[in-house]
C-alpha cells in the first residue's frame, strides 16, 4: 500500500493510524474493565488490580465524590472482588463508561473522515473502512451495552481457543 505512494497519501495513512490507535486503546480500556475474558485474553480485573490509570477509570474520578474518590484510590492486588465491583459500579454510575465510549466513537468518526477525505485509491479506501469496522467490535457484556453501547469485547487473539486447555484454533 505505501510502496510508490505519495507524501498525501503516507500522511492520510498516518492520520488514520493515529485515530483508530487511539479508538482501539480506549476500547481496550472499556475491554480492561467490563470485557469478556475469553473475548480478550484477560481477567477484566487486571488493569484495577495493576492499578492502571485508564481512561474510563480516570473520566469517573473526576466526577467522582470525595467519598468515591477514597474507593478509586484504594485499588490494589489485595483488592477483594467486593471492592472491584464498586469501583466499576462508580465507573459506570459516573459516567467513565459512557465518556469512553464517545471518545471511541469521535475517534472512530475522525479516522473514518480522514479516509473518506483522503487520496487513497477507491479499493485501498474499501480496504481500510473494512478493517475500521472491524476494529471496535459490539459488546456481549450486558451491563456494559446498556450504558451507552459500550463496545468491550474485541478478540485480541482471533486464532487462540480461550477456554482453559485451549491453544491456537
């Protein structure tokens, strides 16, 4: 796609590169948190546990009361299964569920603007608003779709069996 290409065309790539990275790795957030394990390969209680400061987690803190505040702070790997559940009940109750998924769809929308915007050729055009609609994949967590559609189920690994005792499929 790039071989011969001109500076017009490596700088919409790049544009486009850029918009749906950030899309991805917010939906990886809402993945982290809300996720199907076998879906992405993970324990969604990881990245709380890792202490991460993902996107979801940071939205929420910052409409968060004083009260929640302390809650979010207090995450950890000695976090117990009860606190997990009340830090995502914050995330969602406000708002870092729902702010995600718009920063994913805005995102989404500006890639899908540059490509329709850029100098690609028609088929390279197809090719990569394929990959775009492919890339965020819609939720199977209901609890997760019903705020705001959130999309948290994306296959990182497509060709590995998840189930325990499975290997490349």
């Amino acid at each position: 796609m790039l071989a011969g290409a001109s500076a017009a065309s490596v700088e919409t790539l790049q544009r486009l590169g850029r918009f749906a990275g950030v899309a991805f790795q917010l939906q990886d957030d809402l993945a982290g948190l809300f996720g199907d394990p076998l879906a992405t390969g993970k324990p969604t209680d990881c990245d709380l546990r890792e202490c991460k400061k993902s996107f979801p987690l940071l939205l929420a803190y910052r409409r968060a009361t004083s009260r929640e505040r302390r809650c979010l702070e207090r995450l950890g790997a000695e976090a117990s299964p009860e606190q997990l559940e009340r830090v995502k009940a914050i995330v969602r109750r406000r708002g870092g569920v729902t702010g995600t998924r718009r920063a994913v769809d805005r995102a989404m929308a500006a890639a899908r603007r540059v490509l329709r915007e850029g100098p690609l050729p028609p088929e390279q055009t197809a090719h990569l608003e394929a990959l775009l609609s492919g890339l965020v994949a819609p939720s199977t967590d209901p609890s997760v779709s019903a705020l705001g559609g959130a999309r948290a189920s994306i296959d990182l690994h497509p060709g590995v069996d998840r189930r325990p005792g499975g290997g490349p499929r």
